[in-house]
C-alpha cells in the first residue's frame, strides 16, 4: 500500500512539474520572427510574423512592433544583415525602407542564391533595441549595385572540417580570431578576440574585441563537432 501511494505522489509531483515548466517556457521572451516574401525583380517585403503571445510575456500586444513607431539608430530605421548558410561566404548589411503596407522593403543587390538567414534590427520608440529573425531562399537575381551606404562581402566558404581562425583581406591583410582552449558551446556566452594585421609586414592595426555573444543552437552549424568555425 505504502508503494502505491509513493507512486502516485511521484506520478501527480511529475506531471505538475511539467505543467509547471510548460507554462514558464510559454511565457518567456523569444526574438520575433519576419515574415518575408521576394518578387523576380529580387525587390524583398519584410514584415513581423503573426504570433501567439502568452499570458504574462514581455512581449504583450501592446509591446509588439509597430513599425510606425520606430526611431532612428545610426541614420537608418532598420539594419538588415543576410548571411549564407551553411556556407557563411555570403555577407550583406542593407538598410531597408519603409513599404506602403505594414513592415519594409529592399531591392536586393546581385549576391549569390541560396539559403539566408536574416537579421533585422530596429529602435522600439522607447528605446529598446529588438532584433528580428529569419530564414529565406534567394534565387538568382539580376545584376543591381548596391545603393548608399549599402554593403556587402563575399568570402571563402567555412568549412565544417577546418580550423578557421584567419581571415585574409584582398590587400593581404588578415584578421585573426584568438580563439581559446576548449570547444564552443551552443547557449554559452562566448567573448570573442579579434587582431588585425597589415598586409606584408605583419604589424597589427589593432586588436578589437566583440561583446559576449550567446551561441544559439542554430548558429552552431557554422561549428564543426571539433568547435571548428
């Protein structure tokens, strides 16, 4: 008798843990996603996904982006960063505008196709900075320049085998990532040391560094399973 009712004091405590833990998943704070659409002219519509906001989430429906209700960071409503994946060779920073129905527009440039992930960042009028994720297949485009202070680089494919710590520049510069001991981590905040150097002679231009940055377990494909980028 003793067992049975240890048992079901087990059974009832699991389940409530899980009830628990399933509503506190619900309620906490996830990076809102874009909603995106491309015509043949390569000319890009972003907007934010229609989403389900839980009871007692930051992101209240009062909280929701509107995007009529942006400022200005750094003299642009919105930064928009592309990346190639799994590849990473393919970078691109473009400033979209404001479209005539709900949310952003681009006229992409000429890059190479394949699958991107998207970054959209903009300036709630509170101040608070929100950056918008996605995903897009981009099919081959007609040649356009980039515009303003549009900007974009192509580089040399990461591969998921190598240990890529160096980047060369076509002047014969390089940038070097002083990793350190042990393997990346998905969900682990990670500081990140840069040292640049001049082409030929090897004198540094300047060590940088990049604030803590949290990898995601879908950024962690650019690593192989050594920790390899």
């Amino acid at each position: 008798m003793t067992g049975i009712v240890v048992a079901a004091l087990l059974y009832v405590g699991s389940e409530w843990w899980k009830s628990d833990a399933g509503r506190y998943a619900r309620n906490v704070y996830s990076p809102p996603e874009l909603q995106t659409s491309i015509g043949p002219n390569g000319r890009l519509f972003l907007s934010e996904k229609p989403a389900r906001i839980a009871s007692g989430n930051p992101r209240r429906p009062a909280d929701a982006i509107n995007f009529d209700n942006l400022i200005l960071d750094h003299s642009h409503l919105m930064h928009f960063f592309m990346l190639r994946t799994p590849a990473m060779d393919s970078f691109w920073h473009l400033h979209p505008e404001r479209s005539e129905r709900d949310g952003f527009v681009v006229n992409l440039p000429a890059m190479p196709p394949g699958h991107y992930e998207l970054f959209a960042d903009v300036v709630l009028s509170s101040g608070f900075p929100v950056t918008m994720i996605g995903q897009i297949d981009i099919p081959a485009l007609p040649e356009k320049p980039l515009t303003g202070d549009d900007s974009g680089t192509l580089g040399n494919p990461v591969s998921s085998s190598a240990n890529n710590t160096v980047y060369s520049f076509p002047d014969g510069g390089r940038m070097i990532w002083e990793r350190p001991a042990g393997t990346p981590k998905s969900n682990t905040p990670l500081m990140f040391h840069f040292r640049v150097e001049d082409g030929g002679n090897g004198s540094a231009r300047g060590n940088h560094t990049v604030g803590r940055v949290r990898l995601r377990a879908r950024a962690s494909r650019g690593f192989g399973g050594d920790g390899s980028a």
